[in-house]
C-alpha cells in the first residue's frame, strides 16, 4: 500500500533515491551498495552521493568494471540474506551481464519452489536527450519486463522515486529499479522542471504495480511512464488550452503493470495514446495495446495511438536524436489525431 | 592420512558412483527401444559425474557447517558430498513435489538452502554466486567458505575471469574448483584452452594454483585443504584444476563418436585403482567394501523410492513461486 | 522474392538447414560457421552435421565455451568481408553474449553511417517441451525482435528452413536465424510429423518479411510461428470438423513482420488468436495485437486471444510444463472462444 | 632510434594533442557560463586522449596499410596515428552528414573502413571484434595484424579474458595494448586489479606480456615493434600495457574530487618530456618545434571549419542505413 506521510520539502530524484536508500541502510545492516563509481564519485548520475561518507567503503562499493562478476556476486549475497542494491552504471550495458540478470537473479526463487530468496535491487540509468549516441541512451524497460521472475519500477519524479527505492529494497524480490537521467535533477543536464519536486518526511513507500493518475481528463488518454510523464503533462497543460481535456497515466511500475488503471481510463476517454521512450515494437507500447485488445478492442473509439522510438539505433546528431525521441511535438500529434485534429 | 578419512573419502566416492549408476538405469529405463529425450519418469538433459567423484569427495571432505557449494550443469556428486538431502534432490530430479525445487528445478537447477548449495546450467555463471556468498561469509565474520566448481571449457568465459579477479581482489574465502575431465562436450581441451593447465591462471590474480594431475582423491583432499586453511585464515581465494575423467558421455544419449580416448576410459576409472590402495594398505578389506555398498545402494534406492512416491507437481501450481 | 525450384525431396529441417549451408559454401568462399561442437558432434542439435567432414576445420571451427569472444570474433570477420554463420547452441545463452549481438552486431551499420556492413547469420536453437528447465527451454524471439538492426527469421519447417538460411546467409545485414528443436526432426525427441517435409532441389530462397498462410480459413485467424505452426494446424484440421474454419498464418519472420498479412486475413475473419511460445507479455503476442489496435481495433469482433508462455519460468516437470506451453489444447479453446463456444 | 622515426613521433603526438586541445575548446566552447552536457555545437560525452599519446603514437607507427585498429570511447588519439581521414572524424564528432557516420555515430562510434579504423563504447567489447579482424586476415593469408585497445580497467572485463584466449588459441595476429592510466572514471586501479601488471596476465594465455613503465613513446614504439613482427611472422598475439597518464578528467565535465594524485598529473605529461630529449639529442629545435605545432593546428583548425560547414543530418533520414 502507498503511505504517505505528512510533512514535504523539495529535493531532486537522485537527492530523494539517495535519502530512501541511507534511511533503509540505517534500519537494516544487510543493505549496501556495489557498482562501478558509487563511491567517491558518488554515482555518474548522482544516484549514491553522500553513502561513502556516511556508510564507508564496507557498505558502499566500488567494484571493478565486470557487471556479470560483481551483479552475480549481489546475487549471491541476496541468497546469503544480504539485501544488496547493485548499480549497472547505464542499462545499455545490460548485453554484458544479462545471464546473471535473467537467468540467476529472476529464476532462482522459482527454480528452488520458492525456498531461495533473491532480495535484491538493480537500479540502472535509461534514457537519452543529451547526444550521448546509440549505446548510451537506451530505455530498454520492454526487454526486462518479457522476461519473467523480476519486478521493474520506473519512477517519474522525486517522490516516487523515494516511495519505490524504499518499496524495493523491502521487497523479498528482485526488483530493477531505473531512474531517467533527465529526471535526476543533475547540475550539468537540461532539467525537466519537475525533476525537483514534494518528497515526503519519514517513512514513504510507493507500492509497487500501482500506477498514477497525475491529471485526469475525460478525452483522450495518454499512458506513459519516466521522463515521457512530464512531455505528456506539458501537452496536457497547453491542450487544456484547447479544449482537449488529456489523461496522464504514470505507470510507475510495468512489473506488475496496473492493467485495471489503464483499462478504467480508456473506457472513460475511449482515445489511448501511448509514450514510450523505448524501442516501439516488442516492447510496453505493444503490451499496452493487447491488453486493451485482450479485455475489449471496442472501448477504442479509434486506433491506438503510439509515440516511441521508431525501432532505429539511437542517433547521435541531435536533429536526428530528437527525431526518434517521443517529443511533446509528437505527442501532441498523436493526441491530436485522436480527437480527429 | 588417517585411515578413518580415507575409508570415509572411499565411502563418498562409491555413494556417489552408486547414486550416478542408479540415475544411469532410472533416465534409461523408460527411454527404450527408442531413446527420447522428453520421455520416461526421468526427462531432460543429464549429466552425470561418473568418474570425477575424487574431486566432490576430496574438496568437501574439508567443509564445515555454513559452507556454500556453486555447482555446475553436472552438480550430483557435488550434491551429494556437500550434504544435500538425498530424497529431495532424488525428488527434484524426478520432477516432483517433494523434490528440493518442488518439480520446478530439475536436476541442473538444485537448490538446498540448509546445505547451502546451488548449481546452475550456464556454463561460468555460477562463479560469481560464489564469490557474493564469500562476501556474505566475510561481512558477517565468520571463517566460512565458499565452493564455486566450473569444467575446464568454462574456465575460458569470461565469468571465470571477473570471478577470480573479484575474489583476490577483495580477499574472499573461495575456493575455485576446476574439473577437468578434458571435454566440452565434443570439443577437447586443447582446441578451447591456450594454456596446457589453468594452474597458471592464477598468476592473473595473484592466487595460488595447484593443478593435480592424478584424479587422485587423497592428492585432491591434500591440496584442498591448504585452500580451506588459507581461504578461513583470512588469505584469500585458490585456484584448484584436478585432471579427471569424464568417463560416461558428456550427456546422456551422447554416443560420443567424437572421443579418440574412448578405449581407454575405462582403464582410466578412479574407484578401482583407490579401492585397490586400500586393500593394499590395509585400511579396507572385502566386507568393508560389501558393507560400503551395500549401504550406497539401500541409501540410493530408498532414495528412488521416495522420489517415485512423490506425487507430481499439480498443473494449477505452475504460477506459484514467480514471486516471494 | 520466393523462388521456387522445380523438383523436391523430403528432408527433415536440419538436413535441409545443412544442405542449404553447403550450398552458399560452395558458392562463396567468404561464408564459413563457427560455434560450440559445430565440428565433429555435428551441432547439439544436428544444425552442421557433416559439415566438417566436406569444408574441413578451417570453415567449420569448434569454439570455445566463450560466446562473447567468438560470436564478436563473427562480427569482426563478416566487418572484414567474410560472412559468418555463428551458433549460440541455446537462445537461452544469449545473456553471456548480448552486447555484441544488440550493442554491435546489430548497430555498427547505422552508427558507421551505412559504411560498414556486417553480413552475418546467427543460428540458435529455440523451444521447450522436454523438461529442461528455466535455463535451456526458451523462445525469446520477442527479446531479440525489440532491439533495433537485426533481422529475425524463424522457420516451422524444412523448406522455409532451407530457403531462409540461404536469404540469411546472401543478406547484407545481421540476421537471427532461430530454430526450433521440435522442428529440426531429430531422432531422439519427440518429432512432430511436419518436421520432415518436401524441400525444393537447387537454388531456393524464401524472401525475408513474408508470411505465408499453410492454411485459409474465414473464421478465426490464428496468427503464429515455429513449432507451434503444427499445433496451430492440428488444430485447425480438427476444428474443421467441427464446422470453425482456422485460418493459420506463418509469420516466417518477425523483423519485418509482415503486418499486412495479419490485418488482410483478421479484417476477413474478425477473429484473432496469437500463439506464441514466448513468455506473453511485452514480446511478440503484444506486438502483433498492437498492430491492429493501430490500425482498426474495429476489425476485431472480439477480443483478441493470446496463447503463450503465462510470464514464468518454464518448470521442469513436465505436468507444469505442458501448462505453460502453447498446447494444442490451449489453442483450441482459445479459438472456440472466438467463436463463442 | 633514428631520427627521422623520433621526429615522426613527436610530430603524431603533437598533432593528436593539438586535436584534443581543439576538441576540448570548442565541445566547452558553447557550455558556458552553466555546463550543460547536452548544449552546443559537441554535445554528449566527451572523452580525451591527453596524455595517451604515447601509446598511440608509439604502437601505431608499425602499423601498414590493411591493419585495423580497434579503439575504445576515449578514440581520438588511436584514430589520429592510425590515419582515420581528420575531416570525416572531426564532422562526426560534431553530428554533421559529412561525418565517418553521416552524424549517426557521434565521437565514440568512429569507423573508418578505408583506415580500417573503429571503436566502441562498451568496456572491453572492441576486443573480440578485433579477433574476429585478425581472423580474417590470417584466412586470407595477408600478414596483417589488428590492433586491439582496452584500457586498465576494462581488463577486468570478461571479454577481455575470452578475446586473448581466442587470439591464442588460433595464434591470430593480435596485438592488445593495454592503457593503464591508473583509473576506470573514479576507481583506482588498486581497487579494481588483483596484480600489478597485466603483463602477467599473459600467462594465461601463453602469450607474450610485456609492461611499458615510463609512458615514453620511444618504449611503446620498441615493445610494440617486437609484437608486429612477431604478429606478422605467424607468432601469434602479445599483450602489451603501458603505464601512461589521464592528463585530464574521465569525461569533460569530470571534477576529479576523487583523484588523489592531482597534483602531480601536469609534470607526468609525457610531450615536453620527450621534445627536451629530442632536443638535448639535437634531433629538433625551436623552428621544428614551431613548425610541427604550427602545423597541426592548422590541420585540426582546417578539419574544425570543415566539420562546422557541413550541414546537420536531415531529420527525415534518421530512419537511413538501419539496413543494409
Ligand atoms: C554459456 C553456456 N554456453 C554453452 C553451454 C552449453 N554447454 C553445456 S555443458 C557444456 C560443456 C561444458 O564443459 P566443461 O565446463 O568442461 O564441463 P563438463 O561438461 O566437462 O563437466 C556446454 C558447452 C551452456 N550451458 N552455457
Ligand atoms: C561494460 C561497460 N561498463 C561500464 C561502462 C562505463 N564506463 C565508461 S568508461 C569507464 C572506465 C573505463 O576505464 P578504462 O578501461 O581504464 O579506460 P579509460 O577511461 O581509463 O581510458 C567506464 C566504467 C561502459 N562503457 N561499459
Ligand atoms: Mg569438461
Ligand atoms: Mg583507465
């Protein structure tokens, strides 16, 4: 269940992460962290500073650059009853490693008939916008989220982030927790506005698998998730103007996915448009879809509409990127069309 | 050596042969006149240990409680010297309810929390398994160790690479076991590995190596304890090849045309040539040998029965156990 | 384009597969295979049986157990103008080797701004039904379909198997070429009876992107690939009896996907079941939903029926395997549903 | 060393220094007063090579035409000595059509197939392709060798270890040059290598290793003599690491509060070390000195103004060269 407690103060993504992470560090002794830079350096993205500091070097780890040797040595720690949070610094280097992430971390619970726990979270960086080319600048969620055995949380703002990194590491299952660099709030990239926002005093969990309803409408639904969240409510603002009344969905969590919340608001606005920065086929854009066209193809007034990755490499030349990136342009667009404009 | 261990490492060899032979007949059993890999009480891919029985027996013969084993696709004789209980890994093998992963696992994928062992079917990936579980170990203080067991075709991934360097780098109690029984599948050790012995290997990490050359289990009892003894004194990994024998295929069904050392296999057997050592030392005479197996196969056979009586895995449970 | 040769024979899928091999060996000098007991076991799952013996071990070369070096070691070779053919014995290994395969294999044409091409086959065994486990029975076609600069083909018998490698291997881009060992007809697991089949004499290539449709029927379409081609047309036959008649598509391909197909034969029939052995969500089954659901939900008098892997791990017994894989009898209630029985 | 070689050193280090002096100025140029790793004219990452130069200059002067380099995400000063056409690699690092990757690629993602030249973002992933290159040249019989770069850290990479088992395995003619500059961004090579030197990391491969201490490009260029010919006479593959210096930070844009040997950093750069010996040995003076920077800048200045004027890619054919 998401609790919320009463006071706030305004805190950047990585700031909120990192307070979720020392404060669950405080309560239990078997959580710590492991990957390359989160020492020192704090994290390439911000997502560890201050934790050396206050942890030391026996709880804050930095590894070598061996993503299957130190991610499999998280999972053997987690089946030890350690709770270890482990960084895969971008997760397009997930190819390096993903046997441990697949094949050991999702399936040992399963395989064992649930007698081995696997208490683990593997937090990795997505996304792109900044020119740093095609194997930099993945979402890649759709590829973790086929393959069964792990939760994956994809939080949009500040709050959420806190609410589903303590949510995480409290969970007894793996859980891939990945943060979008543009909504870290880091100092040396172009900010959304919102990447710093409320978070929460004291103990603040987000449950896993529900999404959120940042703006509700009645004509068209827009469902999306991570930095896509805040182009989406942008082109809601500015169509409000318009008099297109635009509902944003946060899912937050694709593993498990809040189907029900998806499917309450389609058949309300009978217009889905869904935003994804990943690739678009095989991916979330296309699971959205069929389950809409599984539980009732006729709640769609008309066809869905999709603003992805047009399944292309990542370019490099900013023209050229911000063409595959799902703009608010594009989801403009698409909204749109749905309302026959 | 005191004559209590070698009758004990004995034991364990001839336990585990017995456990292999059985699992042998059971996975043939029903596969005639026609062998089908899906078919019969025992379905799947299997690999079996036959022959490398001086490695399980020799290393684990030196672990203690809260040791931890990280075994390969052909993990049974490691299995069984490490502890496991038999019924319930005979069961999982089986595919039943009673088996350690209740059906879900199978016989590359056995996991028993209270002796602490796992196996995994990707070749190197249970390697670095084991080096978290040493850091688990290390963190907590205690002088506990873990076991992390590859072939010799796996020492060429690129897990057994990070693993090593890991585990000297932060001094972590593992102790590498590398079995060479000369194969990967078909292909032979001098068409996968540059390096006539992965002894070397562990100059890459500033770790001792040993390489022992006999399939000997006092020779691997030996050198595994100098490992034991460094890795809970606080000194770090070790590296261990044993040179021993992949005496059946490499899985069931292989018709192994590719071997050109095929004749003289058998010849090659280490359980003969120890048994025959003890006699000769005096330390095991024939009623011993009778009593050893006989207990093997009462032992192994309740085993058997126990798993055959396990009902199967109800098909409305498949989804159980995706999540804790 | 297909061509189709004049004469056959009836060869099972992994002798024609080879035959295939053999013959743009002979052709081009530059083609030659590479992988794990590729020389004299033949393949694991007979995939280069004989091969050996006719191109000798400087063109049929057993590797190592070292996927990362040996399939990059392909790319290398095929960026130098050779064109590889290179074996991961079991799709369930690519997590040991996906970044060259996604971040290289797949990318290196589009980033060297179409100056480099990487002419190569990556041939990989798919499928379960034979109790061996979580880690050797996959599909994971949806995982390789989703990431962007490879062609994947997956044949369901003899003749598509032998006209696809020959496109694969003549194409100037990667592709996956994935086979099903319930297909490959092996003398030692089960054989479904399609597995041996008529394959064209000489030069036969089945153009990559196309469907095929081995059976019309007005309906119900069933859309689906590889093994489950059979079940799907096992189906088909017995319901036919029964007064439904199936329409089964082969999709051959899943990068391109031949989209048209699927929509030309739903706007016929109305109905649509995907069967895929794959895990369901966020892969193939989603993708293929979507595509109508952005085109016209409206041609779907029904929700549509997905019959694939339910999101676990596949067991090992094999009661609960043959609850997770897509069965005859999964199928065929799913098809009755569409037709309101 | 003769004198001509010295001078064609010096005058590759000079030229790819000016380069990165350039590259910095104008990636920083338009990032100003705020640093905004996604704003101006080169935007994304940015990794130099100031300091390496050394390396490159050393390893690659034995290069003829047909061998390949294979670099990492710190590129440049490998393209520069390997020939990578400096107009083409300027437009791309700028995202422009005339680029090696019409703007696709961008300045990790650099491919030159008429200088045989790429690299890649991924740690220790370049490796096995240039296996894959050596291959190809021993089948067909050329005495070329492919180049293979890694850095210190990314020997700890299990590509890393597959690729040189490979190359052994096949005596390919490989030759891996490690750039040890003593971090991996923020991670000391003490806290990510178990050994000193990964020149002992050659034994196991029973390859050659050797380690260049003193980042002099006048060593490199030796040692790695001994490694062509031995590459281009059948011999096989070599493992050569130099130590040499990160003159600057990981990335632009890195603050380097971790780095402890800060201090030092500016007295290590290799280029006026080694124009004082050329010119205490009265191989240059200040004319040449002059004439060789004057020279490059106008070379890297022409290749800036080239990349400038080249217009950006079209958005409408981002959808270009996805296939072949
Ligand atoms: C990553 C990976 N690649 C390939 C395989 C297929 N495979 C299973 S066992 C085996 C040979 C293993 O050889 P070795 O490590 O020497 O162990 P042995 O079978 O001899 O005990 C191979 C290639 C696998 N399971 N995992
Ligand atoms: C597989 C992988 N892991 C992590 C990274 C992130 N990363 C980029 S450069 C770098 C450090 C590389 O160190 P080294 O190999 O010593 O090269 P250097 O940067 O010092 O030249 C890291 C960790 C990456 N690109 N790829
Ligand atoms: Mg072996
Ligand atoms: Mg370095």
């Amino acid at each position: 269940m998401t609790t919320e407690a009463t006071g706030t103060r305004r805190l950047n993504t990585a700031k909120a992460t990192v307070e979720a992470i020392a404060r669950e560090m405080e309560r239990d002794e078997n959580v710590f962290v492991m990957g390359e830079d989160v020492g020192p350096y704090g994290g390439i993205f911000s997502s560890t500073t201050g934790l050396l500091e206050r942890f030391g070097p026996e709880r804050i780890i930095d590894t070598p650059i061996s993503e299957t040797g130190f991610i499999g040595a998280a999972i053997g720690a987690a089946t030890e009853g350690m709770r270890p949070i482990v960084e895969l610094m971008f997760v397009d280097f997930f190819g390096v490693c993903m046997d441990q992430i697949y094949n050991h971390m999702a399936k040992i619970h399963y395989e064992s008939g649930g007698n081995v726990k696997v208490p683990l979270v593997l937090t990795t960086a997505v996304g792109g916008g900044y020119s740093d080319g095609a194997q930099h600048s993945q979402c890649l969620w759709g590829t973790f989220a086929h393959l069964p055995g792990m939760k994956v949380v994809v939080p949009s703002n500040p709050a959420d982030a806190a609410g589903l990194m303590t949510a995480a590491i409290r969970d007894d299952n793996p859980v891939v927790f990945m943060y979008h660099k543009g909504i870290q709030g880091l100092a040396w990239m172009k900010k959304n506005r919102r990447s710093i926002g409320p978070v929460p005093e004291g103990d603040h969990v987000v449950e896993i698998g529900k999404a959120a309803v940042p703006r509700s409408g009645k004509d068209v639904t827009i469902v999306t998730l991570s930095l896509s969240v805040h182009h989406a409510l942008d082109v809601a603002e500015e169509l409000a103007g318009e008099g297109v009344d635009v509902e944003v969905i946060d899912l937050r969590s694709i593993v498990p996915m809040d189907t029900q919340a998806i499917i309450d608001s389609v058949t309300k606005t009978g217009h889905l448009v869904i935003v994804d920065e990943d690739y678009q086929s095989f991916g979330l854009s296309g699971e959205i879809a069929a389950r809409i066209a599984e539980h009732d193809p006729t709640i769609l007034k008309t066809p869905v509409g999709r603003v992805a990755n047009p399944d292309l490499p990542i370019p490099y030349a900013r023209t050229l990127e911000y063409t595959v990136l799902p703009t608010p342009e594009r989801i403009k667009e698409a909204v749109l069309k749905q309302v026959g404009r | 050596m005191d004559s209590n261990t070698q009758r004990e490492l004995y034991q364990q060899m001839v336990t585990i042969r017995t456990y292999e032979e059985t699992i042998l007949r059971e996975y043939h059993a029903d596969k005639k006149p026609v062998f089908d890999i899906g078919a019969g009480l025992i379905p799947g891919e299997m690999h079996l240990a036959a022959g490398q029985e001086p490695v399980a027996a020799g290393v684990c013969a030196h672990a203690i409680d809260g040791d931890s084993v990280t075994a390969t696709h052909r993990p049974h004789h490691f299995a069984l010297a490490h502890g496991v209980e038999i019924n319930a890994m005979t069961a999982e093998i089986f595919g039943r309810v009673d088996g350690l992963g209740r059906g879900r696992g199978g016989h590359m994928h056995l996991f028993d929390p209270k002796a602490k062992f796992s196996c995994s079917g990707i070749i190197g990936e249970g390697l670095p398994v084991a080096v978290g579980q040493a850091l688990a170990m290390k963190r907590r203080g205690t002088n506990n160790v873990a076991i992390a067991v590859a072939g010799e075709g796996a020492a060429n991934q690129g897990a057994f690479h990070e693993s090593l360097n890991l585990a000297a780098l932060w001094k972590l109690p593992v102790i590498f076991v590398v079995e060479d029984n000369d194969w990967g599948i078909s292909v032979p050790r001098s068409q996968s590995t540059s390096v006539p012995s992965n002894a070397v290997r562990a100059a890459a990490y500033g770790i001792p190596g040993v390489r022992v050359e006999d399939n000997a289990v006092e020779s691997v009892y030996e050198e595994a304890g100098k490992a034991f003894e460094r890795a809970r004194n606080g000194g770090g990994p070790s590296l261990l090849e044993v040179s021993t024998l992949r005496l059946w295929g490499h899985f069931e069904g292989d018709a192994q045309g590719y071997r050109s050392d095929l004749e003289g296999v058998p010849g090659r057997d280490p359980i003969p040539t120890y048994e025959q050592t003890l006699r000769d030392a005096g330390v095991i005479d024939d009623s011993f040998v009778e009593q050893t197996r006989s207990e093997a196969v009462k032992r192994v056979e309740a085993a058997v029965e126990f798993a055959k009586s396990s009902p199967e895995p109800d098909p409305s449970t498949a989804g159980d156990y995706v999540f804790a």
